[in-house]
C-alpha cells in the first residue's frame, strides 16, 4: 500500500484519514478471567476497579473537553454492576458496544455459547441505554466458526476485534446465511495502538508474566505519534483502544489530551465513533479488494458442512 496524493482522499468530506477513540470498560471482569488467581484478592483487583472509580469520569471530562465521541465497549455483567456509569457514557453522546456478557475467554465456549452471551449481553445493554449495540468486541480468545452469522442476527453492524490490515474490511458471511444480509465491517487492531501493552502492570499473581517495567510515558506518547504520522500519510483508520483504569490516572490522562490536541490539529482527520466508520465503509464498497486474507481464510470461520452419513 502506498501513501495517498496529498489530495486524494477515501474517507467523508475529503478527510485524508478515520481516527477511532474506543474504550473497554472492562471492571474487574477481564482480570480475572486472564487470572483467576486474583479472586478474593482486593488488593490487586483494586486496580483494576480503579476505573469505575476514577478513570471513567476523567475520560469523559477529557473528551467533553475536546468535543470528541467515542465507542465505547461494556460486558453485561459490568453494565448492571455500573449501570449508573453505563447511563452517563451514553447520554453524553458515545456509543455503547457488546463486549459479550461475563467478558468470557471464547476460546472456552462452544458456537452456542458465544452466541448465548451475545444476544444476553444485548438485552442488559438495551435495558440499560434503551438502544440496542450495533458494535462488538470480543474481550478474548477466537470467535468459532459461524459467529459471524450470530452477530450480523443479533443486529451487530461493525466489529473491532481482529488484526490484520490497517483499512475496514468485510467479514465473510457464514455458509448457508441471508446474502441480502450486509456484511460484517471489521475495524482492525494494533497492538501498540492500545495502552494496556505498555502500561497493564500487578506484582502478583503477576501481570504481565514476564514482568516488564513500565513504559515510558513520553516513548508511548512518541510511539502513537509515529502511527498517526504514518496512518495519516497512507490513509487509514486507526482505532486507538483505551481502557479507564489504565489510561485514566492522573498522570496518563494528561499524556492521552497531549495525543489527542495533536490529531485534533489536522482539519483533514475524520474523528468518528466506530458505528459511523462502519457505515462509511458499507457505503462505499459492497466486497473486499482481491486476494485479501480474510476471505483467503473464510473456511477458517465458517462452519464446515457435515459429511454424508455413512
């Protein structure tokens, strides 16, 4: 892929790139299905709780500050024990996305089971918003083979759960689904374009494994940078994943406005929720380019037909 013109543009109103602010609003609900060793720990578990306490609020002042939307995702289970918070993220303007319902590991669950805590997850969120999610993420592991199907039925318009490009792409439809049926819209992660890589940090039971220092906040301040200089140079969508407990002390909230003032001063960057990139994408194209690697791999997550009784 090589950089765009300086006035070729793909995205709306001749904007040269799509920049997205996503949040997991997680709790203590993602730690303790990466450790379970951290149960009835309160100790560590108060790190990650620092979120609903602190990191919500100074996300939300930071982006009223700044007059951006977000998207937002919640697991149900966290939704009804922060329901109050859930209220507020979305009359504020963000958008609430299914982030499943006990924020489970779905390397652990069958198709059903995903799909059960999908649609469950919908109904706590729509209780809650009074708006059914059109987005998704699945906090870990792989979805299975005809998940697709599952999220494109439960009304899912977008997801951002996958890797593997820097452009939206198109999910492949499950074999045997409703083809007037839009397709999935993925918006691609990276890695180094989140912060708990760089900052996720508990002395024990540890977290990370390896135990690594923490991060320099000027060299990830730096690092984002760099990938906005270039996602802006090529023309892509960069959705930054954020999450309150880890972005939201006090000394990073101030590192996250330094990044953000920063993009915010290119007048050709499309600030948008992912809902809005999603149906951008699904406007303008209808099939992903030739050769690209999800449809080369579409057998991968679309259930296989069952052989011939014997």
């Amino acid at each position: 892929m090589t950089a765009l013109p300086l006035n070729a543009s793909r995205w709306p109103a001749g904007k040269r790139m799509a920049f997205v602010i996503t949040v997991d609003f997680f709790d203590d609900a993602a730690i303790l299905v990466q450790e379970p060793r951290m149960a009835g720990r309160e100790k560590s578990l108060s790190v990650w709780q620092y979120g609903a306490k602190r990191g919500v609020d100074r996300l939300l002042g930071l982006f009223d500050e700044l007059g951006v939307k977000s998207s937002w995702f919640v697991p149900g289970t966290v939704a009804r024990a922060h329901a109050d918070l859930v209220v507020r993220i979305h009359r504020a303007g963000h958008e609430i996305g299914n982030a499943s319902f006990g924020c489970e590991n779905f390397d652990t669950l069958t198709l059903a089971q995903q799909g059960e805590s999908l649609v469950t997850a919908q109904g706590v969120l729509a209780e809650i918003t009074g708006e059914r999610p059109t987005g998704f993420r699945s906090p870990f592991g792989n979805w299975a083979p005809g998940f697709t199907q599952h999220l494109r039925d439960a009304g899912i318009d977008w997801s951002s759960s996958w890797r593997g490009d820097d452009l939206p792409y198109f999910h492949p439809a499950a074999i045997g689904a409703d083809m007037s049926t839009a397709p999935l819209v993925e918006l691609p992660l990276h890695y180094e374009l989140e912060d708990e890589p760089y900052f996720s940090f508990n002395l024990f039971p540890p977290v990370p494994v390896g135990q690594p220092r923490i991060a320099s906040y000027r060299e990830v301040l730096g690092n984002w940078r760099q990938d906005f200089a270039g996602f802006r140079r090529f023309g892509l969508c960069m959705p930054l994943r954020l999450h309150p407990e880890i972005i939201g002390t006090a000394g990073r909230i101030d590192m996250l406005r330094e990044f953000l003032a920063g993009v915010l001063a290119h007048p050709d960057v499309w600030v948008a929720t992912g809902r809005e990139v999603g149906a951008w994408w699904r406007s303008q194209r209808s099939a992903n380019e030739p050769a690209h690697p999800v449809d080369i791999l579409s057998p991968l997550h679309q259930p296989f037909p069952l052989p011939p009784a014997a």
